[in-house]
C-alpha cells in the first residue's frame, strides 16, 4: 500500500478556521506539488481531503478527483486518519491533503512506531509504501517534496 501525505499550502490567517483560503503564495506552493504529482502519482490514487477550503483548493490545483472525508479534518488524530486511508491493509493508494499537527503524528507513527509530534512544512508532501521483504512488513519513505524546493 501507498500513502501519500499533502499538508495543504500556505492559507490566509482569520476565523473561522475551516474557511481560511489560501494566500497567493499558498496556491503557488500548491501548484509546484500538483506538477510533480503529473510526473510521480500512482495511477489508481484515492484522495482523502479534509471539509477546509484551504485543503480543497491545495488538492484542486492538480484534481478535481476526490473526497471529502471528516476523518482527516483538522480535528483528527493519527488513528482516525489512518483508519479512515485503510492503511495497512487497504492495497493501493491512498493521498490524504490535511493538516497539521495530525499528518506530522502520522509520519512519526509510521516511521518510528510512536505517535508523537513531527514537524511538517506547509505544502510538503510525504510518500510511504508499506512493503514485505523477506516475509516482513516494512515502511518505507519513498519521498518527501517540499514546495519551496521546486
């Protein structure tokens, strides 16, 4: 399984949260990720995008394929978000566009067994793949893309 996480880009400040846009640079850093997507994407890619229009308009820049879903909202936590990708046992792949402090929790989750907070950059997004070899189960960190640097 594939799971691919996209922290929405750069929005604007104000109240309330759920209806902040994002900022001209945000929609920028949106548009780097959404060109590398054209290039790096699994082609059977489920989207998972939280009810914020910041997370909408981040994952608008590259599709208008996906779903909403309140399990990756900003008020999830590592579990929900997790259960609600299918991750491990789902197969395919899977993107969620959230937010922080819950996509950071993931990544450390994933990488470290712990669920502890893990800084990650507004725009970035994180690539895993749970893989087997030698009849165990790996997670490997096939990517991180940070917006800036494209």
């Amino acid at each position: 399984m594939d799971l691919l996480l996209w922290r929405h880009a750069e929005a604007a400040d104000g109240s309330p949260d759920e209806t902040r846009p994002l900022t001209t640079k945000g929609l920028k850093q949106a548009q780097r990720i959404a060109h590398w997507l054209d290039e790096h994407a699994p082609s059977d890619l489920r989207i998972l995008v939280s009810p914020a229009l910041r997370t909408q308009q981040t994952v608008l820049a590259w599709t208008k394929r996906f779903e909403i879903c309140a399990d990756v909202s900003t008020r999830a936590d590592a579990p929900d978000l997790l259960a609600a990708t299918g991750w491990p046992t789902a197969g395919g792949a899977v993107m969620v566009v959230g937010h922080q402090p819950t996509l950071g929790r993931v990544a450390s989750l994933l990488l470290s067994g712990i669920d502890e907070e893990l800084s990650f950059r507004k725009g970035a997004l994180w690539w895993f793949k749970l893989r087997e070899r030698d009849d165990e189960e790996q997670v490997v960190l096939r990517a991180v893309v940070s917006a800036d640097m494209l």
